[in-house]
C-alpha cells in the first residue's frame, strides 16, 4: 500500500511498534536472569539442595516476566506512536491552515493556479523554477521581485502601479529573445502594485502597456 493523504502503511505501523516494545522487556529480564544467576551460585554455597528448584526458577520466572512485560510494552508504545501520529497530524493541520491563511502564493500555486485575488506574488523564487508566467489572472496583487518580465506575447495591464518611476522600470527592447528574464504571456494585472520589478518590450508594447499603469 503506498503512502499518502488519508492513507495508512499498517506494516511500516506495526514495525514501529514491535521496534519500540521489544528491546526494553529483554533489558529488564536480562537483568533479572543475571540476578537470579548470582543468588541461585550464592545458595548453592549454602544449601546444595536447592539445585532443582533455582534452575526451574531460573527459566521460569524470567520467561513470565518477558511475557508480562511485553504486553505491558505493547500498551504503552502503542499509546506513545498514538499520541507521536496525532502531533504530527496537528502540525501538518496547522500548516495547512496557516498556508490558506497567508496573503502570500506558493511556487505550487503560481505553477497550478490560473487566477490569484489579494495574494503576494514573488516572482523571484516562482522563476527559480519556471522561465514562463502564462495564462494568469491577477487582480488586487502585490507582484515582488527582484524581477525582470519580458512581454513575449503580451499582456493586460488595468489600473496598477509601480512601487518605483515608471521610466526606469518600463524598458523599450529590439530584442525579440532576451536570456535570464521570466517571459509574460497573456497575463492580466488588474490593480495590481509592482515592486522592484522591470518590465522589457518592444516600443509599441511599452507605450501600451503604460496606459494601465497609474500616472
């Protein structure tokens, strides 16, 4: 059985558990046997005739002990992996619950997501792993860099600013293929603020795209 969400391996479980159980009965009857060894030699000295009765108690009581101490062990190092799994479960929780709550999107939501609404959007890390932003919808958004987007098929722009001057971040290029530039292809930015970001186009892309940028 594989692992994952609303999955549960009950032989990685019970590996666990047997691992956790066993080694601290045999110390405990290891030590009892070496016990017994020493008193049963002491009363052999004294009283020869005990002989019998000290071997039988010599395998018997430390096989008992075992037994009862094993189950004992199972008890407590299963209520141990319990509580250990349900610790985890509820920071996993927790994560999960605080990432639905942040303002700021994941690498994974930029790479699966198409529409993103009051959301901080860092395009350095998102371009550590993808050279194109594609396809998206932004609207009230925070877009951070440090950054460098380059129109290679245009993109919408509505009401949105710059944290910087607009003639230092707006850059006018011949260039058709720029290297170490994320690509912007059919992107909407609507009341979008931009920071630390630079923008790389043609002329009448630039001009363009400047008529939905706040003055």
């Amino acid at each position: 059985m594989s692992e994952g969400v609303g999955s549960f391996n009950w032989l990685q479980y019970f590996f666990k558990l047997f691992w956790k159980a066993v080694p601290r009965p045999f110390k405990i009857v290891e030590a009892v046997t070496i016990f017994l060894g020493v008193v049963g030699g002491a009363i052999h000295q004294f009283n020869p005739g005990w002989d019998e009765k000290m071997v039988a108690l010599a395998w018997q009581l430390p096989l008992g002990l075992l037994v009862l101490l094993f189950i004992v062990s199972l008890f407590v190092s299963s209520y141990k992996l319990y509580k250990s799994q349900g610790k985890k479960v509820r920071k996993i929780s927790k994560e999960l619950a605080d990432a639905q709550k942040s303002p700021h999107s994941s690498v994974e939501e930029l790479l699966t997501r198409s529409s993103f609404k009051n959301k901080d959007i860092h395009l350095g890390l998102f371009g550590l792993v993808n050279s194109r932003l594609e396809d998206k919808h932004f609207d009230h958004c925070r877009i951070h860099g440090p950054a460098v987007l380059f129109l290679e098929g245009g993109g919408t722009f509505i009401s949105s600013s710059f944290a910087g001057g607009m003639e230092s971040t707006l850059i006018v290029t011949s260039n058709k293929m720029i290297n170490g530039v994320l690509a912007l292809k059919n992107c909407t930015f609507m009341h979008c603020t931009f920071d630390k970001v630079s923008i790389i186009g043609n002329k009448e892309q630039i001009d363009k795209i400047k008529e939905g940028f706040l003055k």
